[in-house]
C-alpha cells in the first residue's frame, strides 16, 4: 500500500476541538494521511497511486516541500500542468487561462490553487456536507488508527452531573497503565487509573472539560508497538462513568455556589434594610430620673416615651417601682394638653390660609372681569372697524380664553363658598337628640374611667394594708432601735391611707352624681322621642287632611260650568270683597304663589325670574295654570314682599336679578 503526503501536513498534536488536523474524505475515495511511509522508500522520489479496496485513490506528496522558485511564474505553471492542476498564482489569479485541464497526467481530479488546503499555506476547511475524517495518532509505545467515517458515532450513556470518570472498554490484552497513561495523557491530567483484568479501566480527569477530549478516542483502533498480534490490538469504546467522588465534588460545588448566592442576596437585603433603632436602656433608679427629666421636657418627649413603653412591656414596674412609674405616666399624660393646642393652632393656620386664598381667588376674579370687559368693548363697532382682520382674530380669541379661565376659576369661588354653607347648614340642622346621645355618651365614658380609677384606688389600697400588716409582723420582732423609724413610717402610712380614704370617697360622691345626671339624661331622651312620635302622628293627619283637600279640588274642577253660573251672586259678594282687600286677587294667583313658594324653597340662592318661568311653562300642562307671562309673575311677586325678595348677583357683567323665599322669616321675626 502506498501513502502519500501533502506538502506542508506534518505531524500535528492531538487536539480533538482542533479542525486543523482533520482530513477530507470525499465520495470518490479521497483521503489525506499525515503518517509516514511504511515501506521504508526514499522520500525524495514520486510514489505510486494506489487504488483502494472500494475502487477510488488515496493521493499524497513527500513531506519535504516543493523546491520550486515562487518568483518564476512560468516554472510554477508547467510544474503545476504536469501535475494536472489548473495553474493559479499564489493570489487565487489563473496564470494560463487557457489551460485545459484533460491535457493533464492525473485526469477526473478538479483544479485545485496553491490556496487550497493540502498544501501547507492554510488550514483545511470542513464542508458541511462532508463528514470529518479522524486521523492516526502514533505515541511512543503504540498506534492510534481511526474508525470509518462512514460509520455512525458510537453510542454514549447520559452524562452524570460533574462527571469527571470515563470507561474505557476493548483494550489490548497486553496493554499496561503505563500505555493507557501515554494515550489518555493528550487530552489532560489524569489523576487516577483503575484497571482491571477483563480489558476495560476507569480514567479520572484533573477537569470535565478533559472528559469531552477522551470521548474523541472512542472508536480508535490501538495496535502496540508493530505487532499484528490479537492480544496487542483492540478497538477503544470510551463512555461517561458515574463514580461518587465525582458526584460529592460537585455536589460540594453546588453548596459553595448556593452559599455564594446566599451571602449575595443577603448583602443586598442589608444593603436596602434601614437601620435599626438604637437599644434601650436597662432600667435603673438613674435612668428612671434621667427619663422622667426628659419627659418633661417637648423636645426630648418622644424619645423617652419610646423608653418608658420598654421598659412596661418589660416588666420592670414592681412594688418598690411604681410610684416612679406612676410619675412618669403623669407626666406623659400633662403632654395632651400641649398637643391639642399645636392641633387646635395648626387648624387655625388652616383656616387662615383658606381665607388668604380665598381673597387672593376673588380679586384674580375682579381682573378677570375687567379683561373681559375690556375685550368686548373692543369688539363693539365703534372700535371693531378700525382693526385689522388678524387683530380682529387675536382679540376674540383672547377673549375666548379669558372666558373659559374667568368661568373656572368662578366655579372653584362657588365651590368653596357653597362648602361653606353646607358646613353651616349641617351645623344648623343637626339634631337636638344626636347632641343628646353625644352627651350621654360622653358621660359613659367618664363614668367607666372613674370605675377604672377607683378599681386601681382599691388595689392600691390593698396594697398598702399588706404592707401595714407585714409591718405590723415585723414590729415585735425588730429591735428598740427599729421601733421609732417603724413608727414613722405606720404614721406615713396612716396619713396616706386617710388621703386615700378620702379621695375614694369624693370619687364616689362623683360616680353618684354622675349616675344621676345619667337618669336624667335617659329621662329627658325618653321625653324627646315621646314628642317626636307625637310631632309625627300630627304630621301624617296633616298630609291625609291634604290629601282629602286635593281630591276635592280635583272633584270640584271636574264639575261641569253649568253649576258655577247658577251660583247665587249673593255669595259671590264677599268673596270678591275679600280677594279686593287681599294681594291675591284669584285662585290662579294662590296656585302660582303657592307653585313659586315651593320652587324658592329648594334653591336657597334664589332664581332669575326666566328660570322660574320656565318652571311654570313646563307645568302648564300638568297642573293647568295657563298661559303665562313674565311681567304678570314679576308683578304678583312684587305685591307679596313678606313672601317673595328681590337681590342682586354678581360681579360686572355677570350681575344678575334673583328672588329668593322670605316667607318664613316674618314668622321668625313673630
């Protein structure tokens, strides 16, 4: 068999991420081999083509390059026509572009350029429709020869998580560690081989990228030495294997990157945490009279009240420190006082800064109004006709706007106006029997919070008649020396005890007063619903009697006219008199007084005299009142002037007439 070289392939290192190395394999049986010649000939002379077994022919060259000057064109295009290449320079560029390449030796092989892989000037590429051929790996002790590309890629096993071991099966029976060693050794560190007897080891890598590199040699046919012995040869199968070591260290690794993602997420937590408040204090009878100086003081207040709900919540208060506690809480508590007026203050400079708005709101309004003002005399013809058309459209445009911001700001100034009298009139209207429960409630509490006070008297003054007695205990049992300090405090004692007596006792007078006017408090409620139900049957005789009046008029307009002419004149006399005398004149004029009284009842601001008109109109057809006219509601509102007033609305050119509802202030007047 003989092999051929290409120029320039010399022996490169294993490197299976490497592409440089790799061969082509085409259809036709092409194939490139970077081993040396077997037989031992001179490289200096041509070898022979060889045809394969499957028909086609393995080419190569001597390993020696080509001597052939490059700067001789002509020399380089005949050496490359006896070669039966198409002649190209060293930039890709024909030098015969007449040659034709069946006049060649080698026929039915393409045109190739010095540019192209083979040739030792750049590496080969791979087509992606060719698969990659493996090359021969010589070591020291054997030989490496690759399986057939044809062949699919032997199966592997799942990769296990960290894997780092690899099988290795179809060893030479004759193959030593030493061997194995030399032929895993390429692809990285090996840490450990174990070998056993029946061809097969383990390998274990330094990395697990190392594992990848083995996988290359899976498929290899290994042959030691030059021996064509069966014990010396085999065909290498390597795969992934599962080992514990490989397992705990990534395990291991897992854990440290989760510590590390841990440690991460918690330097960010306290990164966004805010600080924590400082500690507080143990207590001690220092502490206790630095926080008590410190209650009193308003800046320093609410410091030592977060104190002394610590040390509560504690439970430092005992017998020996309540009365100290007793002080401070008093002393918290004189601190309402202050709060209710920097409350009742605060509200005052509310009510202040409403009013300044208020003012400021109304004289912006007043320059409104004179802008205005100012753009419709402009707009009048007697100044009209004198602007051009651009500044005749400027000036109603700027009119227009400031319409629109004279109306907004108009309606804010009514809203705030119209607030206010809901206010005043919710103040007005509220219930005497709401204030009634108020009160009472009032009471209730007060009197809970004198049962709560006297409750804690009492205990306080258990407190102090087990003190008495254990001090009564000790008496005859402590010295003479004892007995007068003893003495002292059972008269300190006695005088608490009495203050305390009495205290309790106007405590009570307090609870029965209070109870009392409690009674009396639920009597008068009682008295108040009573009148109210009776307030209620009134009102609900009243609407009945109402409604029997309305179906009598209904009754009374549906008879027929015949009946109103045969009346007597007799009796119409003094009605006639008696409706000369009254402002109203007839039974239209009460409808429409009676309509119009109703109208400007619910709409407290009053109402042009055309709203209420329009009311009426809308009426007509319900109620009958006829046709009506504007001067004719005008001039019967004028003659009832206790019923009915005239007021005026406005600022500049919104100033407007309004009659408002009088009617019920000559009865209060009365």
């Amino acid at each position: 068999m003989f092999l051929v070289q290409f120029a320039g392939l010399n022996h490169l290192s294993f490197d299976p991420g490497s592409t440089e190395s790799l061969g082509l394999g085409s259809a036709a049986g092409l194939q490139v081999s970077s081993s040396p010649a077997e037989d031992g000939s001179d490289p200096g002379k041509r070898k022979r083509s060889s045809i394969s077994p499957d028909g086609g022919r393995n080419l190569s060259l001597d390993s020696i390059p080509m001597g052939l000057p490059m700067s001789d064109p002509s020399a380089w295009a005949t050496a490359m026509n006896n070669l039966g290449m198409a002649p190209m320079g060293m930039t890709g560029q024909p030098l015969l572009p007449d040659f034709d390449p069946a006049l060649g030796m080698m026929t039915g092989i393409p045109p190739i350029n010095p540019m192209m892989p083979g040739l030792g000037i750049v590496p080969p590429p791979i087509p992606p429709d060719m698969p990659a051929v493996k090359e021969i790996i010589h070591c020291k002790s054997c030989t490496l020869f690759p399986p057939n590309p044809h062949l699919p890629p032997p199966a592997t096993r799942e990769r296990p998580p960290g894997c780092k071991t690899v099988f290795v099966g179809g060893l030479p029976e004759n193959g030593t560690e030493q061997i194995i060693m030399e032929v895993f050794e390429q692809c990285g560190e090996v840490i450990a081989i174990r070998k056993s007897k029946k061809n097969f080891c383990h390998i274990r890598f330094a990395e697990e990228f190392m594992v990848d590199k083995a996988l290359y040699l899976s498929g290899y046919r290994i042959r030691l030495g030059s021996s064509t012995d069966k014990k010396d040869t085999g065909r290498l199968h390597v795969d992934f294997a599962q080992a514990r070591d490989d397992l705990y260290e990534w395990e291991c690794k897992q854990r440290m990157l989760a510590r590390e993602e841990r440690h991460r997420r918690r330097l960010a937590e306290e990164r966004f945490r805010p600080p924590s408040p400082p500690p507080v204090v143990h207590y001690s009878d220092h502490e206790c009279s630095v926080v008590a100086e410190k209650l009193k003081d308003d800046t320093k207040f609410l410091e030592a009240i977060q104190t002394l709900l610590t040390w509560i919540e504690r439970g430092e208060v005992n017998r020996r420190t309540a009365n100290n506690f007793y002080s401070m809480i008093q002393s918290a508590n004189s601190h309402i006082r202050r709060l209710v007026n920097e409350k009742a203050a605060h509200e005052k400079e509310m009510e202040e800064a409403k009013e300044k708005f208020k003012l400021a709101l109304s004289g912006i309004l007043v320059q409104f109004e004179q802008i205005v003002a100012v753009y419709h005399s402009a707009s009048k013809q007697k100044a009209w006709d004198h602007f051009t058309k651009a500044q005749r459209k400027n000036i109603s445009v700027w009119c227009k706007q400031a319409e629109e911001i004279r109306n907004i700001h108009n309606d804010e100034l009514m809203g705030i106006r119209r607030e206010e009298e809901m206010e005043m009139s919710d103040e007005e209207i509220e219930d005497p029997s709401e204030m009634k429960e108020t009160e009472e409630s009032a009471l209730v509490s007060q009197v809970e919070a004198l049962k709560e006070e006297n409750d804690s008297l009492r205990w306080q003054l258990d407190a102090y008649r087990n003190e008495v007695e254990l001090l009564k205990q000790e008496q005859g049992k402590a010295s003479r020396d004892e007995d007068t300090t003893k003495e002292q405090q059972m008269k300190l004692l006695q005088q608490a005890l009495q203050g305390m007596q009495k205290h309790l006792l106007k405590v009570q007078e307090e609870y029965k007063k209070r109870e009392a006017e409690l009674e009396k408090v639920k009597e008068d409620k009682l008295k108040i619903e009573t009148l109210l139900e009776n307030l209620k049957e009134q009102q609900s005789m009243a609407d009945e009697e109402d409604k029997e009046g309305d179906a009598a008029d209904c009754q009374g307009n549906e008879s027929s006219m015949s009946r109103v002419c045969a009346c007597s004149q007799e009796k119409e006399c003094p009605v006639e008199k008696t409706l000369s005398t009254s402002p109203v004149k007839s039974e239209r004029e009460v409808l429409l007084v009676g309509i119009i009284s109703t109208f400007l009842h619910v709409h407290p601001f009053g109402a042009s005299i055309e709203y209420i008109c329009s009311y009426l109109q809308r009426l007509d057809s319900k109620v009958g009142v006829g046709q009506i006219c504007t001067a004719e509601v005008e001039v019967l509102m004028t003659r009832l002037q206790n019923t009915f007033r005239q007021e005026l609305s406005g600022v500049g050119a919104s100033l407007e007439k309004r009659w408002k509802f009088c009617g019920f202030d000559g009865l209060k007047m009365t």
